[in-house]
C-alpha cells in the first residue's frame, strides 16, 4: 500500500495523529505477509509429503535452497500490493529456480497466479493480460522444457487454465471495486447536492421571511407614524378626526400583527418536510388593495388607482409580490416623498402584469432613492428579479418620483 498523507482538517491545519491510518495500512501488508506464509508452507509441506506428480525422475531432497525459495515467495507476496511487477518477476522466477534446482512437487507453479490475480484487480485487465501471457508461458517452459518431463504434459493446458483464471478473477474483482467506487462517490456527490441545495432553500427561506417583515413592519410603522403625528396635531381642537387618526393606528396593527403571524408560522414549520418549492405565504395580494388605499388616504394620502386589461386570478406568488411592492412604494412616499397624490396603474396584460407609482413629490424617495434602511426599492426589485422579472425606480422627467414593475405571468395550465 502507498504511503498515508497526512489528514487535513476543517481548519486547514495538518493532522499530525496518524496512528489509526498508519495501522489500516499496516493491516493490508500484514494480511499478505500471512498470505505469503502459508503459501511457502504448503509447497514445502506438499513437496515433502509428496502431494501432486512429481516433475522430475530424481528428485532433490529439500534443503536451505528450498527454504530459501519459499522465503522468497513469502517476501514476493508480502509487497504484492505496492510493487506489483517486481513481484510478478520473482513469483515467476521462483518455479523455474525450483525444477532447476529438482526439488519435487508442481505446487510451486501456483505462486505466480497471486501476482497475475493483484495486477489485474489493481490495474485493470490489460495488466492482468500482460501478466498472465509470460506467466503461462513461463509454466509451459519451466515443466515441459527446464523439468525434461513428458508424462505430466496434461498439466499444461491446467497451468494455462489457472493462469487466465486466476487474470479474469483479478479483473473482475477490479471492475467490482471500481463500480463501488464510482457508486459511493456518486452517492457523496448526490448527498452534498441535496445539502446544497437544502442551504441554498433555507437561505432563500431567510431573505423572503426577511423582506416579508421588512415591508409588512415599514409600512405598519410608516403608517402608525404619520396618523400619530395627526392625531397630537388636532387632539385638542378636533378629537373626532384624532379618534379617527387612533382607529387607523389600530387596524393597521392588527393588519400587522396578522401579517407578522402568518410569516413566523413558516419557521414553525420544519421546511425539509414540506415541498420547497410552494413556501407558505402571508394572505396577501391585489384583491387587498382596497384597504393599502384606505390606509394611505387616512395618513392624508390621495391614491387614484387605475386599472387596466381583464383581472384575473394570478399565481400566488405574482400577487404577493405585486402586493408588497405597491405596499414599500406607498410606505416610501409617505415617508420620504412629500408628496400629496400618488397615481397608482395596474396593467393585467396575457403574459404579464405591470405596474406603476408616480407620487407629486419633488422627485426623492429617501436617500439615494432607497428610503432610508437602504432596503426598501432593493427588497422590490429582489421580489421582481424572483419572479424573472424587472423594476426601476428612479425620478420623472415631469416630477415626482415612479417605480415600474414589470412581472411575467405564466399561463394557466
């Protein structure tokens, strides 16, 4: 096995503890030491025993050369893994040491088959092909030529047998291991999507819960603000109209207050259990444009609504989106603007609906024309670009300050 890097951390730093991976790789090269072990005993304990034909008329008792071959087949076996040709050289050079050397038995010819089985799990069948041709070759020479034996040649085909075996065993188990491999990366990379995907929902989650409070909380305290600053102007001298001005303050917060609800019930809600794509939304949308209208003309604001084309019912979505960003542009004018009219045109046409707010003011809403958290006129065009569509917000050349909105409309299934 390769060496072990070292263990990167979160942080970047380098894991210097490398124990628990220096004995997972300890563990492969010991199985294979063991491996090698018991192959070396079985040839020495099959050649005494005289286990399996014997190659040669006059066979060598087994000596210091014999265990030295069989050492040499545990130490092969042992580095199988990390120097792969080099232990398919010696785990073929081992047999042809032995019949030359006449020690007795074939089971000798079995150890080269381990390098050609490592060779073709580790590098594919090519390399398995590339072992197993000289291997057999190797084995057909070594018995029929080196041995000098024609009474064993039904082991020839045998020995070319195992060989390709024990090449398209390698392979196959190459071609499992890479296809498990392939699998568990692309179950992590299907896993890491879906917690990007889930970061990016919950991040889309916050900014829409986030734009929802900063309109719904804007506009109840824009509105709260003006009607308080009417109702201590004519406390004294007209109390109907501040009784008046105290009866708007409190619709407009219990508005709020519903608003409010609705949109924290969504993070009562676990959202990985719902369907992301249709959030709850506040039950809001153009058929409240009434009552923004009222609101407005209470905090002395006149609004003449024009609407245009055949209303129909719209996707959820454009109508919230229509509802808060004629909401934050009537908070902005009575905020910022100064003005005492607003003309407000709603425009249902097939594909889209397009909106505008004109206010007679003197051409400023708020600093830098965004009010003044600097959220406002971004938060509209946030819900616009959401929707793939577009807003501007900028002075008339004829005065007063507009918004536009344009938002597509997808057709009714």
């Amino acid at each position: 096995m390769d060496a072990v890097p070292p263990v990167g951390r979160d942080d970047g730093s380098v894991n210097t503890t490398r124990e628990p991976a220096r004995r997972g790789a300890l563990r492969p090269a010991a199985a294979d030491a063991a491996l090698g072990g018991v192959v070396a005993l079985a040839i020495l304990v099959a050649a005494s025993v005289g286990v399996g034909p014997v190659v040669t008329a006059a066979p060598r008792p087994l000596d210091g050369g014999a265990v030295a071959l069989a050492v040499v087949v545990v130490a092969a076996v042992a580095v199988r893994r990390r120097y792969q040709v080099a232990a398919l050289i010696l785990l073929n050079a081992v047999p042809v040491a032995w019949f030359l050397a006449a020690y007795p038995g074939r089971l000798i010819t079995v150890a080269p088959l381990i390098s050609c089985y490592t060779l073709a799990a580790h590098r594919g069948w090519r390399w398995g092909l590339a072992a197993a041709v000289p291997t057999a070759t190797i084995a057909v020479l070594t018995i029929r030529v080196v041995a000098g034996d024609t009474t064993t040649a039904g082991v020839v085909p045998e020995a070319v047998l195992l060989v390709a075996t024990a090449a398209s065993a390698g392979a196959a188990v190459g071609y499992h291991r890479a296809v498990l491999a392939a699998t568990r990366t692309r179950l992590l990379r299907e896993t890491q999507n879906r917690e990007d995907r889930a970061g990016r929902l919950a991040a889309e989650e916050r900014l829409r819960i986030a734009r929802e409070l900063h309109d719904v909380f804007g506009h109840t305290m824009a509105t709260i603000s003006v009607q308080a600053g009417v109702g201590l102007h004519v406390v004294e001298e007209r109390p109907e109209q501040a009784r008046e001005a105290l009866t708007t303050i409190k619709k407009v917060c219990d508005e709020g207050l519903i608003d409010v609800r609705t949109i924290l019930g969504v993070l009562r809600t676990d959202v990985t259990s719902e369907e992301p794509e249709h959030p709850r939304e506040p039950r809001n949308g153009l058929h409240r444009l009434a009552d923004l209208i009222d609101t407005a003309a209470a905090a002395g604001l006149r609004v003449d609504l024009d609407v245009e084309g055949d209303p129909r019912r719209l996707p959820a979505p454009v109508d919230l989106a229509a509802y808060r960003i004629i909401q934050e542009a009537l908070t902005n004018v009575l905020r910022h603007a100064d003005a005492r009219t607003v003309r407000l045109a709603v425009t249902h046409e097939p594909s889209r609906l397009l909106i505008q707010i004109l206010d007679d003011g003197p051409g400023v809403s708020g600093a830098d024309g965004h009010g003044t958290d600097g959220h406002g006129i971004d938060g509209m065009r946030e819900r616009a670009r959401a929707l793939s569509g577009r807003l501007t917000a900028a002075p008339h050349p004829d005065g007063g300050f507009e918004v536009r909105a344009e938002l597509p409309v997808p057709p009714r299934r």
